[in-house]
C-alpha cells in the first residue's frame, strides 16, 4: 500500500487535516464516551485513554496502509476521526469512509461538512468512482449526514450487527462520483450560507 499525503482541507464549521501529538488530550477527552463508542466497530475502545489516543495519532502519523486518516478540528481543537480505506476486497476504485465526532459537535452540521469535504477529496485526489459507508441501524444521526451528502440507502442488512449486547441493522449507503458532482455544489453552498 502507498501511503496517502494528508492535505488541510477547510471549511466553515471544521477542518480536516493530519494528526499532530499534540491532538492526543482533545481526542480522548472527545473519544472516551459511551455515545461515541456505541456507534462504531468493537476495535474502538471503551474506556478510550490517553495512551489509545497517542497510539491512533502515531498510527495515523506514521501510516502507510493506504488509508487515509482525518483529524477533525473544530475550534482549534481535534474533536473527531474521518478515515477513507479501500475495502478488505483490495478494489482501489472505490473507498469506505468511516467517522465519528464529539458529542459536544453534534447537531451543529459539522460532520455532514467534514464528509463533505472528504468526498471532494477522495473524488478528485484519489480517483475513485464510488464510496461506501455503513452505519447501525439505531445510529439515525449518522444516517441523516450520510443522506445529507448525497448517499442513497442500498441496503439495511437487518439483525447483522451485535454491539452493547443487542442487535441492531446495518445501513450500508452508497455515492457515485457523478452524484457526488451534482450534489457537492448545492451542499457547499448551503455551508457558506450558514456561516
């Protein structure tokens, strides 16, 4: 795998840009919390410390597994994760985009911003023709940023995820490059009107 020169990508209400060590305090101050940990994969940790914070920002840092790992800053601080990656299949022509945000930052349009600038990025810089993200069906929030940004619903694989000790469905959403183009204009512009 190559790795992926991460750029500073700026909008609005956040921006997206490489992990520094010094983003460990904020990441796990943000990251150590049980709406957070609930809405992703079990390799997430709960309790989320320090040293697991030290250890992703050197991973991110150091990576060269073909990835691509955001910080998200929101006023001056980092206070969540956006990641593309090619899927498990090895297919480079498209990407999975995985992400979370501190609770304190919900609600505010600050994710649907940073999927929006990823997207830009992914399309144009990395040349895929298609992005893919899933979400647990009882993660509402995250499927409305994922709607907001132009993703359509492909498919709800229902009872296929265990977490917190229940089932729940997995909303797998999909983009195409064409619609990410068509949306992204009109996205873009209701950001600098809120702003």
């Amino acid at each position: 795998m190559t790795r992926i020169d991460i750029p500073i990508l700026t909008g609005a209400r956040c921006t997206l840009r490489g992990y520094r060590p010094d983003d460990a305090p904020s990441l796990a101050a943000h990251a150590d919390n049980r709406a957070i940990w609930r809405n992703l994969l079990d390799i997430f940790p709960s309790p989320y410390t320090l040293a697991d914070a030290e250890r992703w920002v050197n991973h991110c840092q150091t990576n060269d597994d073909g990835q691509a790992h955001f910080a998200i800053e929101v006023e001056g601080a980092c206070a969540g994760n956006f990641t593309l990656r090619p899927p498990d299949s090895g297919n480079q022509d498209f990407l999975e985009l995985g992400y979370w945000l501190g609770e304190a930052h919900w609600g505010r349009g600050v994710m649907t911003e940073a999927v929006a600038l990823g997207m830009d990025f992914a399309f144009a810089q990395l040349d895929c023709r298609r992005i893919e993200a899933r979400a647990y069906g009882w993660a509402v929030g995250s499927q409305r940023v994922l709607e907001k940004c132009g993703f359509t619903l492909e498919g709800r694989l229902r009872n296929r995820m265990f977490k917190d000790g229940e089932l729940t469905d997995q909303c797998v959403y999909g983009i195409l490059r064409c619609e990410w183009l068509a949306r992204k204009y009109q996205l873009h512009a209701t950001f600098a009107a809120a702003s």
